[in-house]
C-alpha cells in the first residue's frame, strides 16, 4: 500500500479520482475508501460530488473523503483545479484519470476544442502534468490512466486530430484512448527515475452512464450491448483499485492493464515516434513548454509560468 510515515505513525494516502460521480470511477472511489485512502472525488457540479462524498463516508467509515468540482472539458477548469489541489494536497500518492466520455455528434467545448479529444486526452495531459509536483513529493505514487481496448480500433489523424473536416463518435473515441496510452507510455519514459509511475487500464465492458449522453440508433445499440454484455462497475473497480495500491504493482509503469494483469496494447499504442509526437503537440495545445527528449518534464509545478 502506498503512504507514508509521519512524526503520527503511518499516513493514510491521498488519491485523487476523476468522474468519480458514477460508473467506474465511483466504485474505485468506494474500494480505496474501503482501504482508509483519503479519497478526493472530481466531479460537475450535476453530479453533485459533495453528497457523492457524504454518502461515501457514512457508508465506509471513512471520514476522509473529500471532493473538488471541475468540468474537466475545460482547460481553464483543469488549470483552476490543479490549482486548488495543490494548495489542499502538497503531497498526493495516486492520481486516477478516469473522466471520459464518448460523443456521436461532433461537439466543441466553449474552448473550442472538440469534445472527446477535450475531455479524453487533453485534461488527463494537462491535470496530470499540473500534479506532477505533488505527486513527485510524495513518491513512491502512481498515475493510472483509465483507457480502453478501443484504442485498438483507433486512428491518428494527424492532420485532423478533432475531426473538423470528419467525424464519427466511435473514431474519435477509439483514436482518444490510443493516445491516451501512447501518452501514458511517453509520461513512463519521462518520469523514469522520479518515483512516480504512470499505467493504463481497460476496466472492462461496464454497465456504467457511459454513452447515456447520446440519442439515436448508436447509442441504442450501446445500451442494449451494455444490459447484456457488461459487467458491473464494482467488479471493473476491483481491477483499477490495485493498480493505484497494491504493492504488487509497485515501481511498474508505461504498463498497459486488462483484467488486472499486464497486456500488450495494439501494435500502433506501441509507436514511440507517435507516443512523443503526441505529447509535443498536447503541449503545444495546452500551451506547456514543449520537454527535451529524454529529460523529465521541465516546468512541472511551476503553473504560475502556464498560460
Ligand atoms: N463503460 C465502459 O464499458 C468502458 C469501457 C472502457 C473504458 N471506459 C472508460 O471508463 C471511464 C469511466 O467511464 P464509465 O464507464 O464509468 O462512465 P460514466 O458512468 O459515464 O462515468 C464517467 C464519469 O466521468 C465524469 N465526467 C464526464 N464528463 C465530465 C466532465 N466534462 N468533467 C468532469 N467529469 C466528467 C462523469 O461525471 P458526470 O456525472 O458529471 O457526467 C462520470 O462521473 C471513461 O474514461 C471511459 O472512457 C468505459
């Protein structure tokens, strides 16, 4: 288990869960809390994450979980919520990238980015990077990225990375997760040394709201392969949870995670080229200085320097 010794005895680890309002992220929410991790869900102000963590508390015992309210399509809100997490939490053992969603119909956030790429890889980027500090000062802690065995459907457009000129729900969601885990495997390689690891998961087919956003034949479709085919979250929670604790999964990192156990992604998510294409674009996007090859991130914690 993660932690640390303090002048008190042992502390409890801090971990900080994305969309953890429902689904996925919310059953992972309720294993750590279990464990007596200091949990702090993320949340939209209509999933109502403080009564999400009221209720969590009364139901495991467990007086420290806590919440922070962002719309993490927004990269102004991802900058405010680094921003605030840092003052509350100098020092965090685990961060879990889970906030995601699929969109059918092509959507642009008041930013001007389309949605999914947004949502799905640009906040996981930005967040993560922004943590870094925190998570650095409390290494040995742990970055998972929840992906998806989607991505092996997945496409870089690279001249058309937010579907502008065309646009399926599905192959922006598929290109998401891969750069997603071509992004993970880039942090891995960047970070290597820092004590921080960072892992992507695929936490199986879930009954969850996932797709509930959308109307229409696909969406349909989506529903009806969920009521049949989908597991419970609290059984994909049981194959996230350890990969942000057990001892087990300790100093691992660039991994891709299926049914708990390591897999290998598709043949592209193992493109390096791509993987640090990606991220210098990502930077270039969320305005961060772009990083010398084969160095650590350069300007993490400094968010006073980002536009
Ligand atoms: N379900 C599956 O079969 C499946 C398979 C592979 C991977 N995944 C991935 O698993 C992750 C969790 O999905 P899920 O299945 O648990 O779906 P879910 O029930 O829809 O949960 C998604 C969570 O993300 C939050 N979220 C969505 N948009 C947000 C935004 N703009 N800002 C902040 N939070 C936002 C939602 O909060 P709100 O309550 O505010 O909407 C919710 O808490 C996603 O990354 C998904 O891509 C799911």
């Amino acid at each position: 288990m993660l932690g640390s010794e303090g002048a008190g005895g042992p502390r409890r680890p801090t971990i900080v869960i994305t969309g953890a309002t429902s689904g996925v992220g919310l059953a992972t929410a309720r294993v750590l809390a279990r464990q007596s991790v200091e949990v702090v869900i993320v949340g939209r102000p209509a999933g109502d994450p403080e009564g999400v963590s009221r209720s969590l508390r009364e139901e495991t015992h467990n007086p420290s979980v806590s919440w922070a309210v962002a719309d993490l399509s927004r990269m102004e809100e991802v900058r405010r919520l680094a921003t605030e997490l840092l003052g509350r939490f100098p020092r965090l053992h685990g961060l879990l990238n889970n906030a995601g969603g699929i969109f059918f119909k092509r959507q642009e956030t008041p930013e001007g980015i389309e949605r999914t790429w947004a949502l799905n890889v640009l906040s996981p980027f930005l967040l993560t990077n922004l943590l870094f500090p925190a998570l650095r000062a409390a290494a040995p802690s742990r970055v998972v990225n929840v992906a998806s065995e989607a991505h092996r459907m997945g496409r870089l457009r690279w001249n058309d990375l937010e579907g502008r000129a065309r646009y399926s729900g599905w192959s922006a969601y598929n290109q998401s997760k891969l750069a997603l885990i071509l992004l993970t495997q880039e942090l891995a390689r960047r970070w290597d040394g820092t004590g921080v690891t960072v892992n992507a998961v695929h936490p199986g087919f879930v009954r969850s709201r996932f797709g509930h956003n959308n109307n229409g034949l696909s969406a349909g479709l989506l529903r009806f392969a969920e009521r049949v085919f989908a597991i419970p979250p609290e059984r994909a929670a049981l194959a996230v949870a350890p990969l942000l604790t057990a001892s087990e999964w300790e100093g691992v990192s660039g991994c891709y995670f299926v049914h708990g156990q390591v897999a290998s992604p598709s043949r592209r998510a193992g493109d390096r080229a791509a993987a640090g294409r990606i991220f210098e674009a990502l930077c270039r996007q969320v305005g961060l200085p772009a990083a010398t090859p084969g160095q650590p991130f350069p300007l993490l914690g400094e968010t006073s320097r980002i536009p």
